[in-house]
DNA sequence: ATCCGGATGAAACAAACTTGCAATCAGCTG
DNA sequence: CAGCTGATTGCAAGTTTGTTTCATCCGGAT
C-alpha cells in the first residue's frame, strides 16, 4: 500500500482476466499478455502491496444457500453530525446482512445493500438497525426482483 | 449446475473462508476445518459445478485504475412491457461503466451501480443510457462520498 | 562511456493441486 | 441380522502451478 501504482498496459491486461477468473494459471496470462510466468507474478505481487488488488474471492450465489433475497435501502439521517455519522457506518458495516453500505449525497444519506432468507428476516433487521436508531430519520426499501447484473468488476480500457 | 446443492457444515465452513480469501490452500482450509485437503478440493469442485459458487475473482480498487467515482442511479421506466424491460436490462447489462443492475419493486424500477472516472464522464453516460432512451422516464442520481463497505459477502451462518 | 536501478526470461526448486485406490460409514434390502 | 450399495473419506503418488535464483538487458543519469 505504498505509494505510486502507475499501471501500464501489462498491467491493466492482467488486472482484466484476474477480475473475471483469478484461477487463470500465470503461464496462460502469460501467454495472453506476452509476458512469461515470472513477470506476470511478480506484477501481481505489486499490485495487491500497493491495494490495487483489494482482495481474491470466491462469489458465491446467495439463492444457494438460503439467502434468496436482495434488498435495497435508502436511508435518511437526522442530523449529519460527524461522529453520528462515522457511529452509522460502523454500525451498518459490521452486519453481516449488510453486503453494502455507501455514504451518499443527494436525497439519501446512506444505501445498503442487503441479503435475508425471509421478509421476516428482514423486519427483524429494520427494527434493529433503523427503528431501534435514534438518528435514522426515515429509510425507503426496494425488493429486487431480478439480479440482471452482479458484480464488482472495474473497467480497465 | 445440476440440481441439489444439500451444503452442510463442511461447506459453510469451507465457504465462508473462500468468500475472504480463495487463495487459502486447501491443506490450510482442511486444517481449520477437520478435513483433509483431496476432501476439500472435492467439495470445492462440486459447489463450482453446482454453481453454489459464481466464479473466483480479483477485487480491484476503483480509485487505484483510474475509477475514483461511485455513482448509484434509481431508474423509472414509461413502460413496463415486457420486453421494452428485458431490453432495459440487456441494455445496462453490456455497459462495463455498470458493475451492478438490479430489476426492483418499489418507487424505482431499475437500480444501477456505476463507476466513473469523472463526472464528465457520468454525464456522457446518461446520454447514452437514459436520454437517448424513449422508455425511460426520469432518474435520480446519488454520488458516493465513501464507500463504508464493499462487497458481495454473503452470511453463511 | 560508465554506472545504476528496474524489469525480464530460463531454469531449478518448492508448494499446491489432482487422481487412484482401499477403507469406512450410513442406509437399505433381503 | 447379514449383506449390499452408494457416497465420502484419507493416504500416497503423480502432475501442475507457483516461487526463487540468477544472469542479462534496457534506459537514464553521472
């Protein structure tokens, strides 16, 4: 996590198979990229010090182990005092539930993202997180009904 | 992706520390677990071809490629036909900018993850996707101030 | 022209994955 | 209750992949 990234076009080539398949043998990067095994590791090897490369994971469908629901949350805060801010969203972030959480501008202060195996799962959550909160102001809820497009993949052209 | 997945503790297990990190070796994993490491290959193999795991995939971070814009859009169609929403859904499917895309209920019809490099950019990009669009008739934009927490975790407990 | 830092590829080495096989166990069936 | 069947396991051998070493090369600065 030092300093400079400076990525170049080996670089990002490489970053483009890992994020689709980070099982992708060194030497059959390398061979795409033009590159041999050695090289393409150790690029690898810096970009995960430097936090290019956040993490290496598996994705797992959460319909297929229970979790068959996505939601979405708006949530609006009373007051935007720093610290009662900084307390929601390591209150939000250490849920499990709680894929995501993002502090936003605009109409909504923080969205998450959420996966439960029932409704009632999530009623519990809400009354956990938001009603038993004494800064949550109001929070809209959106079901999704089709997960067209999953991912974290960032573009590297 | 045949049929029955039936996971049980072994697999939680196995799976939970693939969500962090799938770069674990499996003898590593195997130890945590009680299980030897052709064992665990196994069950990993299954999980794959039963689809319980999408893929194996590198996190990368935004900010560092190049990407240091997070934007969340809420979408309202004019129709809900269906398939003037099946080509809505094809349409942001293929645009890289998009990483995620949901289909929801609620106030909003689509729900939409992109990153950016500037707002330049966003803005060219609402061009494309929402004013060249008949079908859709307003949408609302929300800037990501900090991205608390980012993932696609799913609880395993 | 020389030096120096950084990156590379080939080869040797180490570690991880994968397969074959015999043993074990649970649930049936006769 | 004995015996069969199918599924899962661990061990050990074999194979692939990841890692390190080292000599070389390239570009910029002295």
């Amino acid at each position: 996590m030092t300093a400079p990234p400076n990525l170049d076009a080996f670089d990002r080539a490489i970053l483009s198979i890992l994020q689709k398949d980070n099982t992708t043998p060194q030497r059959a990067i390398g061979e795409r990229v033009n590159l041999s095994a050695p090289a393409v590791q150790r690029r690898i090897r810096r970009m995960e010090e430097h936090g290019v490369i956040r993490a290496n994971v598996a994705l797992v469908d959460p319909a297929k182990i229970g979790h068959p629901i996505t939601i979405f949350v708006e949530v609006e805060v009373e007051s935007e005092r720093a610290e009662l801010i900084d307390a929601a969203k390591r209150g939000f972030a250490e849920v499990p539930e709680v894929q995501q959480c993002y502090y936003v501008t605009g109409e909504a202060d923080f969205i998450l993202f959420v996966t439960v195996a029932t409704m009632a799962d999530y009623e519990a959550l809400t009354r956990r997180l938001f009603f038993a909160n004494n800064n949550v102001k109001r929070f809209r809820t959106f079901v999704a009904m089709d997960r067209v497009k999953v991912g974290l993949e960032v573009p590297v052209g």
